[in-house]
C-alpha cells in the first residue's frame, strides 16, 4: 500500500524536482509502527486545492505526502525545483502553515515532538529515533513559515471587482432563496434564524449537474431553477461562468462567491 502511495506522489512532483528518496524511509517507518506510535498520520497524497488558494502553476510546486486526523495536510514545497524541497504544513481551518527547511529538519522535529502539530507530536512512547533515523532537534522556521506565506500571496489569482451595487442585489437574492429553503428543510439540524449559532451553507455549481448542497448528504438545491439566474450572474460577475464553483452563504447573510471575495450585507 505505501509503494501505491509513493508512486502516486512520484507522478505529482513538479517538471525537474527530484524524489526525496527519505520518504521510503519514512514509508516502512509508518507501515511498521503501531497506532499513533508515529503520532496519528497517513501517507497519501491529496489535493491541495482547498487549503491552498494559488494559481495552478504554482500549486504543482506544492505536493502533499501525508496527512493528520484534524485535515491538515503535511507537503512538499519547491520553490526553486533545482533544490531539495521544503516541508510545509497546511492548516485544514486556515491557520498559517507550518514550515520546516528540510525533509530532514521535518523528521527530527517530529521525533522531538516539537512539530506544532498536535496529531504528531501526540502519542504513546516510542522510539521514534530509531524509527525514522533522526534525532530530536530545533523545530518549525518561523521565518520560513512568512517567506512561504508571502509565497502564497504572490500567487494568489487575482480577482475581479463587482460593483457594489449588483452585488449587493445577488447577495440578497441568493441569502433570501438560501435561508427560506434552510428554515424549511426537515433534514438539515434546526435552524431558526440569523440569532442561531453561526452556520454555513455551500452551494456547488456544476454547468451539468446544476446546484447542489450538503444536507443528508450532497442532494440537488430545492429550488435550483430560482436560484440560477442570480448564480449565474454572480458567477459571471466574478469571472467563473460556465465553470464548476462553489458559493458560500453564511447565517449572518454573507455570500462569498470565491475564497477570496466576501460580499457583506449592505
């Protein structure tokens, strides 16, 4: 199983970057440990998409090799692919990452328990040493942490201004439609209002599909055919017709057609 999970990271590394050939190590390590001996990890390579918000070029400069049971994602990074690459920690709720100068400044912070990440540094006691051939050592770069952060920023795809007055009008009709169908809906936990606890409610958009939404599971928006035309519009005004998106209307009726844009009740 971990050589299935080690080709498919092979496959994912960016043109001219060389395999960091430690993860065999770290692979037999993992597969011969106990349950959270290691800290509670797994080798596997997962999109990145969700946590990492940059152009597509650059996202394939970022190559997750593992993951914890909070969702946070344990990758490579190369930001010159000519050197051995960083590792990096992406928060699964939007914290800033976690960056370490090597693969091998990884290894013996996570022996050290000294990652910052609790699903690593927790567990039974082990010989983690010996297991991963590392010793106990400094832990994360905090100024590599900024530089990779300031990394992100300059990839970051810019965004299309709205004017304020359209986007105020979808914003209403969108969060009018939403919150009538969240009140009305007997699957989803009760919900009575904007004064209830903080929600959210995500809409995909599929060219093909049409609009669905989590509740009981990813069923069809009830009333997708009224919904569509202020979503399309939106999608458009932002740049994203015809493409696959996803909207977010939150319970204090803010829409957010993208990771990067937030339109605010007026």
């Amino acid at each position: 199983m971990a050589k299935s999970v080690l080709d498919v990271i092979r496959k994912k590394l960016p043109k001219g970057a060389v395999f960091p050939e430690a993860l065999n190590a770290i692979a037999s390590a993992v597969a011969n440990a106990g349950h959270g001996d290691l800290g509670y990890l797994r080798l596997e390579w997962t999109a990145a998409t969700l946590l990492l918000d940059v152009k597509p070029a650059a996202a394939r400069h970022v190559v997750p090799f593992a993951a914890v049971s909070s969702g946070d994602l344990i990758a490579f990074w190369w930001e010159d692919v000519a050197l051995p690459p960083r590792v990096v920690v992406l928060g699964a709720h939007g914290e800033e990452a976690i960056a370490f100068t090597s693969l091998e400044s990884f290894l013996s912070s996570w022996v050290g328990r000294t990652t910052g990440v609790p699903d690593l540094d927790e567990g039974p006691e082990y010989d983690r040493a010996k297991a991963l051939g590392a010793t106990p050592a400094e832990g994360p770069s905090a100024p590599l942490a900024k530089q990779f952060g300031d990394w992100v920023l300059a990839e970051r795809p810019k965004t299309k201004a709205i004017d304020p007055v359209l986007a105020e009008n979808l914003r209403a009709a969108i969060v009018r439609i939403v919150f009538r169908e969240a009140l009305a809906s007997t699957r989803m936990p009760r919900w009575n209002g904007p004064d209830d606890v903080y929600r959210q409610w995500r809409l995909m958009v599929d060219p093909k599909e049409g609009v669905t939404w989590h509740n009981g599971g990813k069923v069809p928006f009830p009333a997708m055919e009224e919904l569509r035309e202020p979503l399309e519009t939106l999608l458009a005004a932002t740049g994203q017709r015809g493409k696959a998106a996803t909207v977010t209307v939150d319970s204090e009726g803010r829409v957010f057609p993208d990771r990067r844009t937030t339109i605010e009740p007026a």
